[in-house]
C-alpha cells in the first residue's frame, strides 16, 4: 500500500480500528509489526459500504453472496501461524473481501489468490489497485485444484472448511512450506497446520473448533450437497 494514498472515510474509523487492535491483542496477538498492519490498512473499503459500521468489529462480516469476511483476530491468528516471510510465494485460496490478501500482500513477495465467485473477485481487485497493492494477482476459479502455474508456493492460506486436506494443494506446497486449512464437516471445523520437510508431510490440528463457510471444488465440498 502506497504511504499517504487519500483514504475514503478513514478519519471516521480511526478508533473503532483502534480498539479492534486492542481486541486483538487481547485475544493473544503481541505482534507490534503484525499489528500495524491492521491499523495501516482499511478494512472498510474491502467491505460493501452499507457493513461500513461493523468494518472494525472482531467478528465475521457479511459481504454478500452467501460469503462473510473473516474474523480479524482469527486473521490474526492465521498470520502468526504461517509466519509469511518478505521472500515468500503465497497462494490463497478464497479471495472474498480482499482485506487478508491485503495484509498477505504486505508481508510478502507475492500473492496468487483465487475465488469462485467473480464479483468478489472484481470488487477485491478494484480496492487493492486504489491502495496501488501491486503484488497480487487474482483468479476466478477453483482452488481446490491451486495454481500449479505459479507454484511451488512458500505459504497457502485457505479461508474456507474442506472435508479434507486436497491433495493437489500437497503437491503445490513449496520445500520447507506451510499450508492452513479448516478441515471437518459443514457444520463444525479444526484448524490443520500441513507443513512439507522433503517426502515427509505433517498435519497437526491447531487451536479450537473454527466455522467457515464451505470450500467448493473438484477436492473439497459438492455445490450439489448444500
């Protein structure tokens, strides 16, 4: 994000963003560069404008199409877990508002993230070209099958319950790599930390029980199940 860019509505949010910091912090984030991050970039205008009174709070934002923008501090918890690193190649897998992209972006050397649903997409990318974010690159499509264009990927982040780890996304997994993803039912999920040391691969369960909304593809949940 370009320092000094006009902010629309940014004096007005300045301290409800404040004490979604603290709500943060409070939830176990002690990251002061990883914090600033939140502060720096605006929620806001990656959601629909009428959600603009809720952008700061902790909590799932809905930004239509049956689809919510996560909740910060489990963002949060995400970032802390997969340590992004300046040199890294990042996939993500579930666009959605644009807001983790964003803050991936700023992290690292670049992000490839994909979304099924196109208007998400289009409205993703309108927000980080005004924040002229110009190391991120943005499909349509099916992630569960990744982006073996660009791959092997350092980091994959997925925003979305799988019943399962996809293999494809294994195998796209860089050396040394790690990979976040909520595995379970629809209902109910465990975050799983897959890391790649040469042939071995480790999945661990992480923290509590988690709810996203479902990752749809060839190797994850059927369209047709819902």
């Amino acid at each position: 994000m370009t320092p000094g860019l006009d902010i629309p509505g940014g004096n007005r949010f300045v301290g409800q963003r404040r004490a979604m910091i603290e709500k943060i912090r409070d939830r176990g984030c002690n990251d002061l560069d990883l914090l600033r991050r939140f502060d720096e970039i605006p929620r806001h205008l990656f959601l629909p404008e009428g959600m603009w009174p809720r952008a700061y709070e902790d909590a799932p934002v809905p930004i239509g199409f049956s689809q919510t923008a996560s909740q910060p501090s489990l963002q949060a918890y995400y970032l802390q877990v997969l340590e992004p690193k300046p040199e890294d190649t990042v996939l993500e897998l579930g666009t959605g508002s644009g807001y983790l992209t964003a803050l991936l972006a700023s992290m690292c050397d670049r992000v490839y993230s994909i979304d099924r649903v196109r208007e998400l997409s289009t409205r993703a990318r309108s927000v980080l070209d005004s924040l002229a974010v110009r190391n991120v690159a943005i499909m349509v499509g099916d992630g569960t099958i990744g982006w073996r264009k660009f791959a092997p990927f350092d980091v994959i982040v997925v925003s979305a319950a799988s019943p399962g780890v996809p293999q494809a996304l294994i195998d796209q997994l860089a050396e040394g790599g790690r990979m976040l993803i909520p595995v379970g039912d629809r209902q109910s999920q465990r975050l799983v930390l897959v890391r790649k040391d040469g042939f071995i691969v480790s999945q661990d369960e992480i923290g509590g029980e988690v709810r996203f909304v479902p990752l749809l593809g060839r190797f994850a949940f059927s369209e047709d199940e819902e």
